[in-house]
C-alpha cells in the first residue's frame, strides 16, 4: 500500500509555489530597461506648430511601455513555471495551428491558391487590394528563394537582396538597351543572378555560421556601392527609367499601341483602364510564384535537396558519406540566387523605375525575418510570415509604432515558437516501412 502510494505521489502532486520575489525582480529589470529605452526613443517628440518646430513630450506612452513590459514580463514567468516537466523536456508547446497545418496542408495550399486566382473578381477588391497582394507575392518569391540557402542548406545569408538587384537591374539594362521584352530578359536576369551567386559561393566555401554571415553581409553591400557608383551602367543615383512592361502574347496593356503593334483592349474589343496592366501582373507574379513553388518542391525530392539537408544538420557527416560541400554550397547559392534574381527582374517590370534605394540591407533583413519566423524549410510558413510582414506596415493608425510592434513580434515569437509558426515540415525521404508523422 505504501509502495504504490509512495508511485503514485508524484502523479498527484500539486505544483511547487512561484518564487514570487525573482518573478518581480525580473519583471522589474525589464521594466527599467524599457524605460532607459523608451524615453528618449518614444518620450520625446518634434513637432511644428504654425511653423515653430517644438518639442513635446509623450510619458503618457512611456509609462504605458513600461507597464506593458512589467506585466508581460511577469506573465511569461508565471507561464512558464506552469507549465508541466514534460513539456519542459519536450520543448515548445505544439501549437493548433501547427497541428492543423500537419493534416490539412494540402487542402489549404489549394484553398489559397484557388482564393488568389479569383481574388480580382471579389466584390470588396480594389486597385489598393490587388497591388498589396501583387507585393505579398514579390516578397513570396524572395522568401522561397532565400529559404533554399537558409532554410535547406543552413547557410546563413545576410545579402541577399544582391541577388535581388542583380535580376533587377540586369533586367532593366538588358530590356532598355537591347530592346528585349519582359519574356527575353526575365531567363537572362536569372541567369546572371545565379552567376552572381556562384561568385559569392566561391569565398565562403570553408566558412561557417557568424563568418558566412558577415561576408555575405559585405557582399550585398559591395553590391549597393556598386549600383551607386557605377554611373555608365547602372544610372547611379538616378537609377534607370521607362523600364518596358510585360505584353500578352504581343499585347501591350497601354492607351495606345507603338507603330506596329496592337494593345490589349483594342484586340478584345474593350474600354482602356488602367487596371487591366495591374491586374495583368498580379496574374504575372502569381505564375512566377506557383512555378517556383513547384521547382522548389521538386528540388527536395531529388537527390540535390537531400544534400541541401544533409549539409545543413552536419557537414563533416556529409563529407564522410560522400557528399562534396563544395558543390553542394555553390548550387544552393546559385538556385536561391536565381529565384531571387526573377523576383527582382518583375519588382523592375512592375515599377518602372529602379534606383539604389530599392536594395538596402532593410531588404535582406526582412526576408530572412520572413523565412525565420514562417519556419525554416516551411513552404507554407513562407507564405504566412509574408503576408504578416506585409499587412503590418499598411497599419497607419500604428505608423509611427509599427517597427516598434514588429520588433516585439518578433521577440514573442521567438520565444513561444523558436522554430518559427510553421515549423514541423515532413521529411524529405524516409526508410522503407516509416510512416509519416
């Protein structure tokens, strides 16, 4: 009787009391730093009134922070001293919506693809509507291009948006001197972009972690230099202009056709408007994306994404078995460059104009938050994390607040989902008679 209450005590065991007094402590040193912190950043504030520029103050705001941070920081203590020791041993809690995203991801993958290619004939659609999505898919291709290098290959890479200018600006140069359409450049652009990878690849083939990261860093700011500076080439500061639109099949969506050609809506018999160019390339960008979403998902099956993966869980495993790193880094670096590279040549098409302010490290910065906090090597993940980073800043009544919000954002998600929101991804290959989680 003893025995089997002495194995059955811990089952039955209440919970051990909160250290109440660490718990405020810690919240209390939180809440300090965030009023260091927030009072000349949030506290004070220029202004001009009938045209004397004045300084007012906001420590209505401050102490509302630094509230906000003290009892966060407190909750998380409490949340995390409730929670039970097998989940501690187990790591994060599982989320729902990983859960569903497990069962149903085939199902929701073509509910949204299905919602995208209808998306222009919803009643509430508007020109605002349309290009907001035509720019969640541009970062869309970003984020899957950059998810080869990071997220299957685990090489960290703080320069991409290199690669992003590359395909843009070779896309302009090649289309505006040479007369090439969008169809002829758009190859031509990856192609470059991927040369630009491979030069890349080539110094950072013994490099790791930290090192990989600041030279990849130099390498997408050698870049900008270079488009700021090369004048003959690039435009320079003025960056380069009457960048030529895509056609249909010879179509041009414009007012009027040049001599020889016709334009879109004198060909089907309709009014022009200016919505039939931006609802053209929506349908453009969201082919671009299917596409790459499609070679991607190939790529992982083939023997060349499964080194990607070896390389990223241990390399010196994967010489041992064969495998030359070598090759395996240069081509994970060229195909995420030339992914990026036709994002960067339809964001070119789409404006019109490209300068070197398009293609700072902001760029590479919120791309890999893409790919981070969706969860590396998660197609969909990439999908969700776009959308999120694209929706925040379209918050005007938070304009002045939302980095501030994108930041916390992603310190919470870093700690209640460290792989990213969608992190569980099935194995790429499995041994004969495993079943599938």
């Amino acid at each position: 009787m003893t025995a089997e209450a002495g194995v059955a005590a811990p089952h039955r065991a209440l919970p051990k009391s909160f250290a109440w007094g660490a718990l405020v402590k810690d919240a209390a040193i939180g809440a300090a730093v965030a009023l260091v912190l927030a009072v000349p950043l949030v506290g004070f504030r220029v202004v001009e009134i009938n045209g004397d520029v004045t300084l007012t103050t906001r420590f209505t705001w401050v102490g509302i922070g630094v509230v906000s941070v003290f009892v966060g920081r407190l909750a998380l203590g409490l949340w995390r001293g409730s929670r039970p020791a097998e989940r501690k041993r187990s790591g994060a809690l599982v989320a729902p919506l990983s859960r569903f995203g497990r069962r149903h991801a085939t199902g929701v993958a073509w509910a949204g693809i299905g919602f995208a290619a209808i998306l222009q004939f919803l009643p509430f659609t508007t020109r605002g509507t349309v290009d907001l999505a035509t720019e969640i898919l541009t970062y869309v291709m970003l984020g899957w291009g950059l998810n080869v290098v990071v997220g299957l290959a685990g090489l960290l890479d703080l320069g991409y948006v290199a690669f992003y200018a590359v395909g843009a600006y070779s896309f302009a140069i090649t289309a505006t001197t040479f007369g090439l359409s969008f169809w002829e450049a758009l190859p031509i652009a990856g192609l470059l972009s991927a040369l630009a990878g491979i030069l890349l690849g080539f110094p950072v083939l013994r490099l790791r972690g930290d090192y990989l990261a600041i030279v990849t860093l130099g390498f997408g700011e050698i870049i900008h230099i270079l488009l700021q500076n090369w004048t003959s080439l690039t435009g320079g500061p003025n960056g380069i202009g009457n960048i030529p639109r895509p056609g249909l099949f010879g179509l041009v969506f414009a007012a009027s056709a040049p001599p020889g050609e016709t334009t879109f809506h004198q060909f089907f018999g309709l009014d022009f408007s200016p919505s039939q160019r931006i609802d053209f390339l929506y349908y453009v960008v969201l082919a671009l994306a299917l596409i790459v979403n499609l070679f991607t998902l190939r790529l992982r099956r083939l023997p060349i994404g499964r080194a990607w993966e070896a390389l990223r869980e241990d390399e010196i495993a994967c010489r041992a078995l064969g495998i030359n790193p070598t090759n395996v880094k240069l081509s994970a670096f060229a195909i995420g460059a030339m992914l990026g590279g036709f994002a960067g040549a339809f964001f070119a098409t789409r404006q019109g104009f490209i300068s070197p302010e398009s293609f700072t490290f902001v760029e590479s910065a919120t791309i890999l938050a893409i790919v981070v906090l969706g969860g590396m090597g998660s197609q969909m993940g990439v999908v969700l994390a776009a959308m999120v980073l694209v929706l925040l800043p379209e918050l005007r009544f938070l304009a002045e607040y939302r980095m501030l919000i994108f930041g916390a954002a992603m310190v919470l998600i870093m700690i209640w989902r460290p792989g990213g929101l969608l992190s569980h991804r099935a194995p790429t290959i499995l041994l004969h008679g495993a079943r599938r989680p």
